[in-house]
C-alpha cells in the first residue's frame, strides 16, 4: 500500500506570496492532519480534516487554512507568507481519528 | 492539557552501547504515547506506541519503551547502537481524541 505523499517537496517563495501544498493520504485514510516543523518551535499542529470537514485546529492566524476533498486528499494554504513560514510541512493521515498516524515525507518551505 | 518533555537534545553513543532516549509526560486522563523516528528530509517514522495493556512495548528496528504511570515516564532503549540509528527521535502523546502533542526531540548521534 502506498504511503502519504506530499507535493511538491521543495519550494521557494518570496514575501507576501501565497502557496498551496497538497498532500495524498494513504488509501483507505478519512483523517489528514497538517504539522509545521521549525528548529525553533519543533512540530506544531496546524489543523485536522476529517471527511471534508475540519475537527481541530491548532493556534496558528489566519493565513493557514486547509480544506479536504471527497477522495481524503487535503490541501494547505498560507497566504501572505512571512519569513518565519518557513519550515518544512508535514502532513500525516489516518483510517479514523482514534488511529495512529502515518506521516508523509513533507514539503520544505523556503521564504525569502 | 497534554505534553511531553524530552530530556536531552542531543544524545551521543558508541556503536554497540544501550540507547536511552527519555521521555516524561503529562496528562490528565490515561494517554496514548508514541515514539517517532525522523531521518533528515523525511517524514516520520512510527517506531511504537502505547495504548492500553502491557506496558512494555516492543518496536521495530529493535528499539522497545516501558511505559511507567508512577514515574509517568515512557523512555526508548535499544540495547545496541547501529550507525543507522542516528536520526533524531520524538516522543508525543495524544489523549482519546488523538489530539497529538510532540516533544522537542532529541538527535542521536552514533559513533563508531
């Protein structure tokens, strides 16, 4: 079975920018939860979306937002992107929310 | 609220010695507990997790965590290092609902 898979790896913006990031679960998996991992602030949770509607957001503005589709995929946006954004981006899935989680190799973020 | 602290951010072995990476929680109601694997640019990695009944558990890659209430402590060993044991390892802890919350990590260094 294929694993979470998260597109694109890499990117690069610059400020004010906007990205979008996108994240397959594995097949089967209703749960997708997005993390921003930094040096300074280690791995924070951003949301969760669970059959297309969010059950839990962590303390991050505005600009983070997600959404998920019929088929489990999930997509993260951060809009007006700030130095601190940069971070790599990791989302994990799961079957149920009481399930462990599976995470994908995440999106680095770079803003310059 | 749920939370874990990992002692120790940098943990350094010889190959062949015990590792021991600490972690301590804290939560209200019985916790689930997890310890993850990071090898540069990916994801995580599930190494175990505790969920109810014995309380030693054993992982893959022959690392295994005892799970102790009165010192609510859940610390990884493996009985010898392999150079490819060298990643950086998390210690999290969820509640019911799976609301998970990281520690800040340790890196473990192994030398030859």
């Amino acid at each position: 079975k294929a694993g979470v898979t998260q597109t694109p790896r890499y990117l690069i913006k610059t400020r004010g920018q906007q990205v979008t990031l996108s994240c397959s679960p594995i097949s089967g998996h209703r749960s997708v939860s997005w993390y921003q991992q930094t040096p300074g602030q280690g791995l924070q949770f951003l949301f969760e979306y669970f059959s297309e509607t969010q059950r839990n957001k962590g303390n991050f503005p505005g600009r983070f937002s997600g959404r998920q589709f019929s088929n489990s995929r999930s997509e993260m946006n951060v809009s007006t992107l700030e130095l601190g954004d940069s971070a790599l981006y990791l989302c994990a899935s799961r079957r149920h929310t009481t399930d462990t989680q599976y995470f994908g190799p995440g999106t680095r973020l770079t803003v310059l | 609220a749920q939370s874990v602290t990992q002692l120790g951010s940098h943990v350094s072995v010889s190959e062949g010695a015990l590792v021991l990476l600490r972690c301590n929680y804290s939560s209200s109601v019985p916790p689930y507990l997890f310890w993850y694997v990071q090898y540069p640019n990916q994801g995580l990695q599930l190494l175990l997790k505790y969920t109810t009944g014995a309380t030693l558990v054993k992982g893959i890659n022959g690392f295994e965590a005892e799970f102790k209430k009165s010192e609510t402590s859940f610390h990884l060993t493996k009985p010898s290092a392999h150079m490819s044991d060298a990643a950086e390892y998390f210690c999290a802890v969820s509640d019911k609902n799976n609301d998970m919350r990281f520690g800040a990590g340790t890196r473990l260094t192994v030398k030859p």
